[in-house]
C-alpha cells in the first residue's frame, strides 16, 4: 500500500518534484523559503528499503541526515549480552542520523526498516550547510536532538531502576503523550506496536508483555481496541 501510494506520487510528480513537495511540507522545514526548499531538494536523495533492512549500523561514518517518508524506523542498541534494545520507533516526518550533526565520527545504534518504509537522506556537509542559512532551524533540530538524548538516557536508567511492569507502564504513558490522540474515552495511541516491539522497548519477552497488558485491562487501566491501546482518562498523568 506504502509502496503504491510512494510509486503513484512519483509517476505523478517524478523525483525532483516529489523530493520539494515532500520536504516543503515537512513540518521541521516550516516557515523556510520556497527556494531554499529547492536547492535542499537537489542534494536530497531518496532511497526505498525493504522490511527488516539495515539503514546504519554502530561504528558506520556518520555522514548523512535522514528524513522519514514513509513507513517505521527502529533505533536500538546491543546489551553487552547481545540483546537488542529498542530505543525508538520513528514515524513519518522524523528526522535522524542526528549524531553526523552533533560532529561524531561514527553512529552508535542500529537504524533499521520494520516495514517497508520511504525515505530522503543528505550529506551531512549539504545539510550543516543548509542549518548555517537557517538559525531557526539549527534551534529546532538541537532541541529535537537534545530531546532525544534524554529519553534515551531515560530508557537506560529505567532498565536499572524499574520494574518489567514499572517500565511498561511508563512506556504506555510516554506512547501516550507522543502519539495520543483524545476521544471522548481516554487517549488512543495512534502509533501500533505488536507486544514482541513493545517488549524490545522494555526489555522484556513478548509473553510477559501480553500479561502485564492483560493484568492492566483488568485493573481498568487501559483498553485495547482494533490493536491500538486505548488509556482511560484517569490513568493519563498517574505513570
């Protein structure tokens, strides 16, 4: 569906003119000028990856910034056990590869597709470039950046600190305030994640993952509903 909705934009427009539709209706870009949106146009490159493809790995030069365009990126780390934490799943319009711009040699974690996913990559020379013309938008990604640190930071102490059902309640709350939508029953999380993704977040096994949710639901504490989570209103600031 992705691929089709991707292939019928870029029949329609060809790629110089669906990579500047694309990028002038990213939200990061907001407000930059149109012929600004154009000459980042023409050093963008759009590439497509399969499920389960690898976008970069840990100690891979850090030489391009990503755009998501369509489908979910994972970003995760290896324990020194070999395990494979997920630190993030990113929707569409996310930006990252972020370390290039912070003038770290290397990647430190693992970016790779988990469905068939669309995106625009550029230099890093082009985009620090780009940042130079735009201070609006060199504030905007070093909060973004910042941001991301400290929930990633945040994970990692939770993994020491917390509980399997602390962590997991904790990430209900955070999917919550980032990908909540409000109904007249509580908040919807609008982003689907399957237990096994969830666990990988928390660390934990996906059977656990579905019997602390089961145990939650019981505690009238969330619902699911068509795969989404739905968390009851009075549950919304008690994480």
């Amino acid at each position: 569906m992705i691929e089709q909705k991707v292939a019928l934009k870029l029949q329609e427009m060809g790629e110089a003119g669906f990579k500047y539709w694309y990028l002038s209706n990213t939200a990061l870009l907001f407000k930059v000028a149109l012929e600004d949106i154009d000459w980042l146009s023409k050093v963008t490159h759009l590439e497509k990856l399969e499920k389960g493809e690898v976008v970069y790995l840990p100690g891979e030069q850090a030489e391009r910034i990503f755009i998501l365009k369509q489908g979910r990126v994972r970003i995760s780390r290896l324990s020194p056990e070999g395990k494979q934490l997920t630190l993030a799943i990113l929707e569409p319009g996310t930006l990252f590869g972020e370390m290039a711009l912070l003038e770290e040699p290397a990647y430190e974690n693992i970016a790779e597709a988990l469905d068939e996913t669309w995106l625009c990559w550029i230099q890093k020379a082009d985009f620090l470039y780009f940042m130079q013309k735009h201070p609006q938008l060199n504030y905007r990604i070093m909060k973004l950046v910042g941001r991301r640190m400290c929930q990633i930071e945040s994970r990692l102490e939770d993994l020491v600190f917390l509980s399997v059902e602390q962590r997991l309640s904790k990430l209900i709350h955070y999917l919550a305030e980032e990908y909540g939508q409000n109904t007249a029953q509580g908040t919807l999380i609008g982003i689907r994640l399957t237990h096994e993704e969830m666990g990988q977040m928390i660390n934990a096994t996906r059977p656990t993952v579905s019997e602390l949710l089961q145990k939650m639901q019981s505690q009238n504490k969330i619902r699911i509903v068509k795969r989404q989570i739905l968390v009851l209103p009075q549950q919304i600031h008690a994480a």
